[in-house]
C-alpha cells in the first residue's frame, strides 16, 4: 500500500534520532521488533498477526529523513491503524526540544 507522504513521516534530525524515536514509539505500542541482517536503519516488527518492516530513508534530493512502512502480514485495517498510531508517538517531524522544524525563509 503506497501512502502519500506527509510531514508526520519526515524530519531534518539525524537518521539515528529519527530510528531511535521508531524504537520507543515501536516498545509503547507492544511490538516486537528486531534489526534487520544487514545492518541498515530497518526493523522487522510484528505485533500479534500483523508483519511489517519499518524503515528509516533519505528523501532523495533533499536533507530530510522518512519512515517507510511495508505490510508483510496481516489485515490491512489493523495495520493502517498501527501505522496511524506509530507516526502520532514517533513525531518524526519534531526537533529533540519538541518544537516542529522549520525551514528559514
């Protein structure tokens, strides 16, 4: 399923801030996650009888950084809702003093 992005899934915080904001909104929600083989900012995550992998990105041609979530395994409802309630804890589009990133015009 392809979503369009929103400012709730990018940032300008480093990828390891915005993995590490992923990992505790991922310990909140009561999903089992575990890093991926290769060592890349991905996590495969599970929760009950959805599977789904969780990834850190750079938008190409800009500074920024994403979340990219694919649906493995599961009801797509239930899914869209976890996703729904990840994005909300992670706040990836905050600075680490919890106000929103702007750009200087």
């Amino acid at each position: 399923m392809r979503v369009p992005l929103s400012s709730r899934m990018v940032s300008q915080r480093p990828p390891q801030a915005v993995l590490q904001g992923l990992r505790d909104a991922l310990a909140a929600a009561g999903v089992v996650f575990h890093p991926d083989m290769f060592g890349t900012p991905s996590l495969h995550c599970t929760k009950g009888d959805i599977t789904f992998e969780a990834e850190v990105v750079r938008l190409a041609g800009l500074s920024v950084h994403g979340l990219r979530f694919q649906r493995l395994k599961g009801d797509a409802l239930e899914y869209k809702a976890l996703c729904t309630q990840l994005l909300e804890a992670v706040n990836v589009g905050e600075t680490s003093e919890g106000e929103h990133t702007k750009k200087a015009h």
